[in-house]
C-alpha cells in the first residue's frame, strides 16, 4: 500500500471524525450505536480512527448516512471539510 499524502490523511481525519460527531448526536454510546444498526462495535470504533491509515470508502460513508437518515450531501455538507 502507499504511502498517504499529508492532505489525504488529513481527509481521512475528517470523514472519521464527521462520523463519530454524527454518531454521538444519535446514540453517544458506540456499543448501543452499533447494536441498534446490528453491527460490530469495532467496526464502528474503526470507522471513528484517526489512526487507521486506510480510511472510509465512500460505500461505508453512504452506509453509515443511511443508518442515521441523511444524504452523502448531508455528510459532506460540513465545516468539516469547508474551513482549512
């Protein structure tokens, strides 16, 4: 695997930190979070990394908006990813 650039890890930071601020805002306990949607909670904790250097796919991000009803548009629609 190569290595990432800095703006990529940077990118990567951010979707997982929009999802554990999602996340929280539904259920603030991950083990509930992800026994509501019948999901592993390590997946969660996983999808939440900022150390996991592989990141999200856009088919999880979509996965995880559909778990909490919102759109990509929605998710990405954030000063997460507007403000430098």
């Amino acid at each position: 695997m190569a290595k990432l650039r800095p703006e990529e890890i940077a990118f990567n930071d951010k979707v997982a930190q929009r999802i554990k601020d999602l996340r929280v805002k539904v259920n603030p306990n991950q083990k509930k979070f992800s026994e509501s949607h019948d999901i592993d909670r390590q997946i969660v904790s996983r999808w939440e990394s900022t150390t996991d250097e592989r990141g999200v796919s856009i088919h999880t991000i979509n996965r995880f908006c559909k778990m909490i009803n919102i759109t990509l548009k929605e998710f990405f629609d954030s000063e997460h990813f507007t403000k430098e």
